[in-house]
C-alpha cells in the first residue's frame, strides 16, 4: 500500500526532457514509483488525466525571512499557492542569522517593523533548530546575508573592515555554513554595503567555493551603471569560481533599457569561458523596494538615523530636495505599498500624494519618508514589458518570486499594506507568458523553476521527478494556469493549480492551502 498514486498524469519531470503519460507512486515522502501504470492500493489517488505533473517547483529568490513570513505566516500561502514547495531566504545581504550583535537584526528593517518581534538565537546553528522544530508549509533554506554579518560587526559605520573585524566575520561565514547555510548573498545597493571593497567580496566568495556554496548577488545599481556592476559579478564568479547568481536581474528606468543586449553579450561569454552564472528573475514590470533607495547615496550612508538627522538639518533637506528635483518624472508614479505614515496613502501615486498635500512630489516624498517609519516600500514601473518577456526565455535565467510567503486573507488582514502580486503569482503568470508567447516549451520553461534552480541552490534530490526523490510535486493544468493578483490586489490566488505536495503530504487542494504544514527547514550538506 503506498501513501499517494497519481494516475495517467503528463509528466515533466523537470530535467527539460519530452513530457511522458504515467502513474506516480510515493511512499514516506519518497517517489518510489514512475510506470505507465501502478496497479498497488494507495491511501490517496488522484485521477490526473490531462493535468501536467511537476517537480515542485524551487524559489532560489525568497524573503519570507526578512518579511518575517516565517514567524506571522509559516503557512507560506502565497508560496506554495503558485506551485514553489522549497524557498531560498536570506537573499539581498540580509539574513536573520548569525547575529554578531543586535545591530545585525536592523538590516531587515527596511522591510519589515522589528518593534515587538522575538527571537532567541544568535548562531546560525542555534536559528536552525529554532527553525527546524518549526513547520512551514514549503521546504525553507538560508544563506548568510553579507550587510546583516558586517552590521552586526560594526552596526552603522561606513568603513572598511580591520584585519581582527574581517577575521570574524568570516569565521562567522565558515561556522553558518557547516551550520547548513546555503551560502551568501549581498545587497550591494543598499547603504550599508555601499562601502563594500572587492576584496572583501573575493574573501568570502572562495569560502563559499571551498563548501560548494551560492554565492547570491544583488547588484550595486540596476540602472545606468548596470554594465559596471554586472562586470563586478562576474570578476567574482571568474576569480573565486563560485556558483553565482544575480538576484531579481533587470534593467530599471526606460533611459536605461538600450544597455541590456550588451550586458547579456557580456555575461553569455563569461559563462562559455567558464564562469557558474545564473540569473533570477520575476516576470512583472514593477519593482518593490524600499523609498529611502531615491536618495542620493551620501544622504543615506549613515543609516536610518542619520538619514533622519539630514532631513531635519534645512540645508540638507535642501540639498537632497534639489537632487529629487532633477528625477522627479520617475518619483511622481512611484506608487506607496506600505508605510505607517499618518495619513491614509498606500495604494497612492506621489503625485497623487504631493497633490493632496499641497507640495511638490519631492516634498511629498521626503514627507513620508521622514514620518512613515523604518518599512516604507514602494511600487515603480520602471522595466519594460518585451524586456521581461525576453529575459524569461533567456537560458540563463530563472523564474523566482523575490518576494514572501504572505496569507490571501492579507486584503482584509493588513488593509494598511500592499505586498507586490509575485508573491502570489511569479510562477503561473511566467507558465501564462509561455503558452502566449509560444517561444518556450512547457518542458523547457518547468525545468527554470525545478531543476535548473535546484542546482543554483545546491538541492539535493528535488527539482527532478524521479524514484527516490522527494515527493515535493505540482500537479496543474497547462491551458489554465495563471495568476490572478495584481499591484492593486495582490492578494489574489493563482488558477489552474489543482494539488501541491510537499514532503508527500498534500498541501495545496483545489486551489486551497490544507494547512498541513509539511514543509521543514533544509541544510547544506
Ligand atoms: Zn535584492
């Protein structure tokens, strides 16, 4: 007797290969059987005829940490409700372990409100098995965030690193990583790693070589100087040979746009001399950041407090004013997700916001950033659709969701925050794009969310339909699968997912979340 047979499913087993009709058997969360046809009893059978069975599919570009999903939300709704079984957090420099001091937690503070949240951990060992006596309703691995180690070393100082410092906070890498951290990964954009040398970064990324880690980048700018710091990667992945990926990869701002063929050139040819990488990517033309990110850099290098401190000091309020004045085009559609500003204005553009206010839209901004507290994000249309739809076809990237795992009842629950819709949706609207667009076979197009991201993450044994594999599947229909959330209504679940296993144990039914919870913390190793 086997716990699940799945009966005349399509399978795609995830490895890009031709699609096959077969039954499915799995046992202790194990497939344990693949033939055209089964014939032992099983607890559960599921009729599949015409539904296409998957790998569950792998999120290497996850935030459920940061947003603090795992704590308020360890269901992971919005994950597993589009089909991801296993997430990938502690992305874009920030990880909620180790923590080398209580300075290191503030590195999340831009997406999230620490006040009143707890935790009892300072080592990555001691987080993991905080973790692992949790249950989640997908698979949730971690890597070490750079910006939360140096913080926690040397909180909101913009410096290089002494020799002593840098020796702990790499003996702080070595120890997450036997710990079962997946890797590091860096916010090079954000204030705190501005200052960040390429030594510093050819040192950690050669530990992550020496333990067959990730090593995951967020770029030091998407816009203009893209080409420079797609270079900085890929001098990383050439120099130390580590697996590297470039998270959430785009051009932002139309000015920017015409840069992308060339930056592909680029990257094409370092991965044909060689070099490990990969780019994940989420398939929406709107990004979702933090506001204090429009600031010139030398206005935000001295932390939260001090950007503060500028703001009430007239003649740098003056100063930043008149850096805003000259990109205010772009900040007028800036449309606000979340803040704790007073008035009510999520869900409003600032030019909407400057209206009402009676002020110009770069006043309006500072405004809200200077009285809407720590977690102030913001929606931007800033890629371009063809761009996006290209780059999903591209051999090198990967669909992620960049986002959390957030509850659909988060419309009525959090009516104060909007959350961007890939949380919901990154995965049906990219398979949506696919059968549009036609350019991509399914086979092709399941493999960049299962076993070519499975390998990025270092996953053993998921990613891949296969009889000893874990049991993490996807069961859909391929001409109705999509997502159903948008910038106005995020919290709007896919359609076309019927079932969702994780570890063998159903966790999405009919669309719905079982509440099962059957997903478990992962290590390296
Ligand atoms: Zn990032």
């Amino acid at each position: 007797m086997y716990d699940l047979l799945i009966k005349n499913a399509t399978v795609i087993d995830g490895s890009g290969e031709a699609s096959f009709v077969a039954d499915l058997a799995s046992s202790g969360g194990k497939i344990v059987d693949i033939a055209q046809h089964i014939s032992t009893q099983a607890r559960l059978v599921v009729q599949a005829e015409g539904l296409v069975l998957a790998p569950g599919f792998i999120d290497v570009q996850n935030h459920s940490d940061s947003y603090w999903c795992l704590f308020d939300n360890p269901s992971l709704d919005s994950n597993i409700l589009q089909g991801f079984t296993s997430m990938l957090v502690g992305n874009c420099g920030t990880s909620l372990a180790p923590l080398l001091s209580r300075e290191a937690l503030k590195s999340s503070q831009k997406w999230h409100n620490l006040s009143g949240t707890n935790f009892n951990w300072t080592t990555f060992s001691e987080f993991a098995e905080t973790l692992s006596s949790m249950r989640f309703g997908g698979n949730v691995g971690s890597m070490v965030g750079y910006s939360t180690l140096r913080r926690g070393l040397i909180g909101d100082a913009h410096r290089s690193l002494s020799e002593a410092e840098s020796s702990v906070l790499l003996e702080a890498f070595i120890s997450a990583l036997k710990a079962g951290a997946f890797g590091l990964s860096t916010g090079l954009s954000y204030s705190h790693e501005a200052s960040v040398s390429e030594l510093e970064l050819y040192d950690l990324a050669k530990i992550a070589t020496e333990h067959n880690a990730l090593f995951s980048v967020h770029l030091r700018d998407e816009a203009e100087h893209l080409a420079e710091s797609v270079e900085e990667a890929i001098e990383i992945a050439q120099r130390c040979g580590v697996r590297l990926k470039i998270s959430h990869f785009k051009v932002r701002g139309k000015a920017n746009w015409y840069i992308l063929p060339e930056v592909l050139e680029r990257l094409e040819l370092a991965v044909h001399q060689g070099a490990d990488i990969s780019l994940d990517m989420y398939p929406y033309t709107s990004t979702w950041q933090p506001l204090y990110t429009y600031l010139p850099k030398w206005a935000t290098q001295a932390g939260r407090d001090g950007m503060i401190r500028m703001l009430g000091d007239e003649v740098q309020y003056k100063k930043i004013l008149s850096y805003l004045h000259e990109h205010s085009d772009l900040l007028r559609d800036l449309v606000v997700a979340s803040t704790s500003y007073q008035m009510r204005v999520i869900g409003k553009s600032f030019g909407l916001i400057a209206e009402r206010l009676g002020v110009s839209v770069e006043e309006a901004l500072l405004e809200v950033l200077k009285n809407g507290g720590a977690e102030i994000l913001v929606f931007d249309a800033c890629l371009d659709e063809q761009q996006v739809r290209d780059l999903l076809l591209h051999p090198l990237s990967v669909v992620a969701t960049d986002g959390g795992g957030f509850n659909p009842a988060g419309a009525t629950k959090h009516a104060d925050k909007l959350v961007h819709p890939r949380s919901f949706g990154a995965a049906p609207k990219f398979l949506a794009f696919m059968r549009q667009d036609k350019k991509l076979s399914l086979e092709t197009a399941i493999a960049k969310l299962t076993s070519v991201p499975a390998r990025i993450w270092g996953l053993k044994n998921r990613g891949q339909i296969a009889i000893g594999n874990v049991a993490d599947l996807v069961l859909f229909n391929p001409l109705q699968i999509d997502s159903q959330a948008s910038l106005v209504n995020p919290f709007h679940t896919p359609v076309g997912i019927q079932k969702v296993w994780v570890n063998g144990e159903l966790a999405v039914d009919g669309g719905a979340v079982t509440g099962n919870r059957s997903g478990v913390f992962l290590r390296r190793l």
